[in-house]
C-alpha cells in the first residue's frame, strides 16, 4: 500500500476527458500540430498543448483539442486556471512522451496535470476512456478530490517490480466507477485512500500487482474514512 505523492504521470496513448456532454458535431476543433506541436517525439510540444487549453477554455461552445497520429514529447503541463467551457474533449490519437530523465520535471512532482476544471484534482463529471499509461515513475493514473467520474477501458502497463507504480488511486472522492479495465504493476492496482466513498470497481483484470488496497489509511490523526466500496467481477493474476 503506496501513499499518494503528487498527482499523475502517465503515458496517454488515447484519451476522451469531459466534462459535460460529449462535443457534438458543431464543436470547434483544435489541432496541436497546427499550433506548433511536433510529432517527433523529441521537441518540446508543452506550448502548443498549453495554446489549445487556452482556446479551449475562452470558446463560448463545445470544443475538441486534438492530437494526430505521431509522438509528441511533453515536459510537465498543468491545465488549470479559469475555464469558461463545461464541455471540452481532448482526442488523442497519438501518443504523448514523456521525459526518460524524471530531472526534467524537477520538484513538480507531476507529469500532466488537470487542476480546478477538467480533469483530475477537484473537478467534477469526468469521463476517461480508452487511455493506455505505460512504466510511469510514480501512480499513472490519480483521482483526487473529484465528483462523479467514470474510467472505462484503461489499461496500465509496468514492471511487477516497479514500487510506487500503483495503477489507479482514488482519494477524497465520490462517485467514481471503474470498469473494464487491465492492469499490471509493480504495486497496487486500484488504491483507496481515506475520504473515498461509492466507489465502483467491475470486470477489472489485475496482474501483475498487489490487488486493490484500502490504505493506507490513518497517516493523520484526523482524516475521513473509506465508505461503500463495491468490487464485482475481478480477476486477479
């Protein structure tokens, strides 16, 4: 049982995130590529993801960021700040890379991070599917201090040796669903941290790894408790 350190490193190879209703057909669209990003996979792309979050974020409609094909090479990337739009999709078809010196990102303690509004820490009505995460240093995937989210499809990929590399952690959150998922790593599978309530996990195929853990729990003399935690057809290898 691994204790939450900053939130998220992964390795997104495809990834539909949102928070409202999916983009319709009249949604804008923003290619990464046509606003400077590379599909290298060595030159620095973190600007032009930044410009299409900024552009995502000021539209008065349904907007789409999208990735093509290629690899595109990020350092770390927090899309936080004001967001006007309650309905933005990021459609990757590519992959995203991230630096193979964990020095590049320093302190930060994180690789992409979604911060007030869309994503991961804080939000609320999320939707992750068909994301693959592959060797991260730390957790792949984190859920911290969110409302309502659904991973659907994910698959997690690392070393069974790897410590630290806990697969999906869900923390101080409520109302998240789990399914459909494979995941293999060198620590938990799913990891429960205190505050956690309705939470559901099915048809998730775990190994290697150790399982899907409650803790750790009781770092704080005062903290909230795990509630209604429901596992329903897991295989475990």
């Amino acid at each position: 049982m691994a204790i939450l350190p900053h939130p998220l490193m992964i390795i997104f190879v495809t990834l539909l995130s949102h928070t409202a209703l999916s983009a319709s057909a009249a949604a804008a669209t923003y290619n990464v590529e046509r606003l400077g990003a590379k599909a290298d996979g060595k030159t620095d792309s973190t600007k032009a993801f930044l410009a299409a979050w900024a552009k995502a974020c000021a539209s008065p409609k349904p907007v789409v960021v999208y990735v093509p094909q290629g690899r595109f090479f990020l350092k770390n990337v927090v899309f936080g700040g004001k967001c006007n739009n309650n309905d933005v999709t990021f459609r990757i078809a590519g992959t995203l890379v991230a630096p193979s010196d964990y020095r590049v990102i320093g302190d930060a303690g994180y690789w992409i991070f979604f911060e007030h509004t869309l994503g991961f820490s804080n939000s609320k009505n999320i939707k992750i599917m068909g994301l693959t995460s592959l060797n991260s240093q730390m957790f792949h995937i984190v859920i911290n201090g969110c409302n309502n989210v659904k991973l659907q499809g994910v698959k997690v990929s690392a070393s069974g040796t790897s410590p630290n590399t806990d697969g999906i952690h869900v923390q101080a959150s409520t109302g998240v669903t789990i399914l459909n998922s494979q995941i293999g790593t060198g620590d938990d599978c799913v990891s429960i941290g205190p505050g956690t309530t309705n939470l559901w996990i099915e048809d998730i195929a775990c190994g290697p790894g150790h399982g899907i853990s409650i803790g750790s729990l009781g770092k704080e003399m005062k903290e909230a408790g795990v509630q209604n935690v429901t596992v329903k057809t897991a295989t475990f290898r």
